[in-house]
C-alpha cells in the first residue's frame, strides 16, 4: 500500500483485491504495509487502513495485528 498519491478509495481496493488473492491461494496471512507518516509526520493512509483492516479480519474470521517490525505495516492471519 505504499501510499504514492492514492486516494483513500483506490487504497481500499488494493486492500481488498490482496485480502480476495490471499484467501484463493490459501495463504496464511496477508501483510499490508501502509505507511505511518515518516515523511510528513501523520499517515493518509494509515488510521483508515487499520481500521479497514480490523474489520476485514472479523468479516473472514481471521485476526488483526500490527507488524511488530514495522509501525507502518499490519497483519491479517488468516484461519483456515
């Protein structure tokens, strides 16, 4: 999600379109890196992808977690 000038919109679905491919190929977790505000000192992208990324991991009964390496990057495991 490396926000390069996305709206807020197009990042969403580049979220989901990795949650869909993560899913049909059996993954067992997705990473999404969507940035903390290094450069500017606050995220776009970032509070609005957490939040979309919790969701999702409740919607598909998986769990959501920061990226304990990365502050600009969550995980969704996926429970299958």
């Amino acid at each position: 999600m490396a926000h390069a000038g996305e709206t807020w919109e197009e990042a969403r679905e580049k979220i989901l379109a990795a949650l869909e491919q993560a899913l049909d190929g059996g993954y067992r977790g997705l990473k999404i890196v969507h940035g903390y505000g290094s450069m500017t000192g606050s995220s776009v992208i970032g509070p609005r992808a957490t939040a979309y990324l919790r969701h999702l991991a409740d919607e598909v009964g998986g769990r959501y977690a920061g990226d304990r390496r990365n502050r600009g990057a969550s995980v969704i495991w996926l429970n299958q």
